[in-house]
C-alpha cells in the first residue's frame, strides 16, 4: 500500500507542478506528504532488514523535505503550521539518517516557529538540546536543556 501511495503522491505533485508551478503551497504540501510516505517505506524496509532500500528511501525523504520547505520558504501563503510540520518531519528524517549535527538546526527552527505560533514548547525543546549534545557541541546544549528544565518544573512543578 505504500508503493501505491507513492505513486499516486508522485503523480499528484507533478500534476500540480505543471498547472501551478513549481513554487506553489500545494505542490510543496504535495512533496511533504510524498516525503512522509517515503520514509515510512525506508521505516518498513529497515525493519524487514533491507538496509539499502531503507537508506535509499531516507535520502530521498529528506530530499523531498528540502525542496518541500524551499518552497514553502519562498510563499507567503504557505500557513506556518504546513511549514511547522514538514520541519519537525525533515527534523525527523535527519536523526534517522544519523546526522544530528543537521537536526539540530532544523530542529532549531520548530522551537522558533512553535513559540511564534503559541505553541507548547517543552518537547521540541528537549529534542533541539538532545541534538546539540549528539553533535557534540555540549556547550551549545547547556541553554536548550536548561530552558527544557524550566519549562519542566513550570508544567510540571519543581
């Protein structure tokens, strides 16, 4: 079924690419969700064991994801929460592919855009300072965990 919702995704964004443009909201939705079906085939092929499928198929999501947010990044029309979720998405996409140190700014942006939007911010906190540490950069790390701490203590009490 998602080969099938693969190919239907695929046809859909490359007919809205050519009756809208390439940088229209919904040809760029249209990528997010093909990124999203993507890896989850690259989820379902790395627990049957095929390795080079579920690589295959995290490289070529997190593509989507970049050319999905290119296009969002350029129109204004895109609503934040469109953009908010093909960040936390491509966020995702990163950590699976075993490069924190490009989900930790990614993830970055999903803190900015959830506080703009008035959005709770404790777990996207806690996942951007998680990130920083798996980089390696632990002093970067220190503010991010100590904000998540705060916001621990507010929700939850000390």
């Amino acid at each position: 079924q998602l080969q099938e919702a693969e190919s239907l995704l695929r046809l859909a964004a490359g007919g809205l690419a050519r009756h809208l443009g390439d940088d229209h909201p919904a040809v760029g939705a249209s990528l997010s969700n093909l990124a999203a079906v993507v890896q989850k085939r690259g989820a379902c092929a790395y627990y049957r064991g095929d390795y080079a499928d579920a690589s295959g198929a995290r490289d070529y999501a997190e593509a989507l994801y970049r050319r999905a947010l290119g296009v969002f990044d350029r129109d204004a029309r895109t609503p934040p929460e469109t953009t908010l979720t093909a960040l936390r998405n491509l966020g995702d996409c990163l950590v699976e592919n075993g490069k924190p140190s490009q989900a930790a700014p990614v993830l970055g942006r999903v803190v900015q855009l959830r506080e703009r939007l008035g959005l709770p911010l404790l777990g996207c906190v806690e996942d951007h300072a998680a990130m920083l540490h798996d980089a390696g950069k632990h002093a970067a790390a220190e503010a991010p965990y100590r904000r998540a701490l705060a916001l621990a203590q507010k929700a939850f009490g000390s």
